[in-house]
C-alpha cells in the first residue's frame, strides 16, 4: 500500500462528503465490527452515517447502544403531484411547540387526500465497502432498495486478493479487516482512536484470529492488541461477550495464548 496515496485518497473522499453509507459484508462478522469502528469515527467527524444492516448479530451487541444508534436521521418528505397543485413558494415557521409549513399555490387545490408522506434516505455522498469482493453480485438482490447509492464514490476495504476493484479507491490488504480499517483511522487523525473505536478493532482481530489460536495471527496482531488496550479497550468484555458463539475456540487458551504475549508488551 502506498501510505501517502492512500491517506490522502481517504481524506479528499471524507472531505467532500457529509452523507456516509456504510456497507458491510453480512457473511463476516469481522466486517461488520471493522464497520462499526469507521462508524464510531465518522460520527466523532460530525458525518451522518449509515450503516446498512438489518440486524447486528447477538454477540456484537455489546458494541452499540441499540440498532437504532446505527442510523442516521431519515429525511421526512411531503409529496404534492404537480397535477394536483402547482406551488411557487415555500417556507416555514419553527416555533417551540411546533413546525408550520406555508405553500404558496398558483393553480389548483392542495388537498390532503393528494398528498404523500414518507420518509427516505438521503443520498449519500461517499459509500465505504467493507469486506465486500463483488459490489453488484453481492448486493443484487437489493439494488431496488440500495439503487440510490450506486452513483456515489465509493472507497473500497476488502481483504481478498479476488476484490474486484469496483470503488474510486481500493484498498485490498490481506490482513485482518479491522488492521485496515485501523491503519486508515490513522491516517485521519491519530486521535479519533476512541474507547469505542479500540473495542470494535479488537472485538475484530479477535474474530479474525479465531481467539488468537490462528495459524496466520502475527506478532504485529498482538502489538496492535496492546496499543488498544492502552486505548481503553476492554480485553475482557470483548471475551465474555465472544466466548459463547466464537467458533471453535476456549476462552481459557485464550487467556494463557494472549497473556503470554501481551502482558510483556503492556509492561
């Protein structure tokens, strides 16, 4: 990866968006933890994000306060046929207890039965891909719902060598999701590395690693393990909450596997 190139790529991308849409791969966990640590930054940014998932697995609840947190506010939308009424003018007045909005009508009559009210989405500026390989093939079955995103920019996280390269940057590491995302969380700006943010990265080399029992974890993961528990990252939340559903893996081997290495390092 070209460091320079590459952090000045996110940074233009993020400079002239204020509409995110973030999209994981639901077939990994990883990725949707290593989404959570974008989201948590882009939030301490002041973006509006999104982070399109329908529902957050169980055992990654103890990372966010609730679903609803992960949304950004839907814009409310009145719709009034041009056949029905032609309106030259709006505006509105905003007062403590509530919100009047004036139409100014050249022709026709506006009638309540005529109107539509719903919410939609806004359109997002910058779309961030992560752990997705093929954009259209894995979202084709909602392209009705998401079409509104294919004529963003996207900034594209993945770590398979096979990624199509479908986004205006690409950045394909083959290393852990959240080592990625970590890495491009720096490039921002060092300081966004919160609590939040630590957690999600480790709950994500965790899962990544199997535990750290993988035969591809590298002493670099457990470097970067101890930077984020000098962060704030709760090593031991992040277990009790993994332990139950992480396949394969006995929290116990864990313990004596990471401490060993950890411990040293954190000393």
């Amino acid at each position: 990866m070209n460091t320079d190139q590459t952090s000045n790529g996110v940074k233009n991308l993020l400079a002239d968006a204020k509409n995110i849409c973030l999209i994981p791969s639901l077939k990994e966990p990883e990725s949707i933890v290593a989404s959570l640590a974008l989201f948590y930054t882009l939030k301490e940014l002041q973006k509006n994000v999104n982070l399109v998932i329908d529902e957050l697995p169980e055992k990654l609840n103890f990372l966010v306060p609730s679903l609803d947190f992960l949304a950004s506010p839907q814009n409310f939308v009145i719709s009034i046929p041009k056949a029905v009424a032609d309106v030259s003018q709006i505006y509105y007045e905003k007062g403590e207890e509530s919100l009047k909005i004036h139409l100014t009508v050249n022709k026709g009559r506006v009638e309540k039965e005529k109107l539509s009210f719903y919410f939609q989405n806004a359109k997002p500026d910058l779309v961030i891909t992560v752990g997705i390989q093929n954009f259209q093939k894995e979202l084709a079955s909602n392209l009705d719902a998401f079409g509104f995103l294919l004529d963003a920019p996207i900034l594209n996280i993945d770590n398979q060598p096979e990624n199509q390269k479908f986004g205006k940057l690409n950045i394909v590491e083959e290393q852990a999701l959240s080592e990625t995302v970590f890495n491009i969380i720096q490039f921002i700006n060092e300081s966004l590395v919160t609590k939040n943010v630590a957690n999600c990265v480790l709950a994500g080399l965790m899962l990544y690693y199997e535990n750290f029992k993988s035969q591809r974890v590298t002493s670099a993961a457990f470097e970067l393990t101890a930077q984020l528990m000098k962060k704030g990252a709760a090593y031991a939340t992040i277990i009790d909450n993994l332990k139950e559903t992480t396949l394969n893996a006995k929290v116990q081997d864990v313990n004596v596997v990471a401490g060993e290495i950890i411990n040293p390092i954190l000393s």
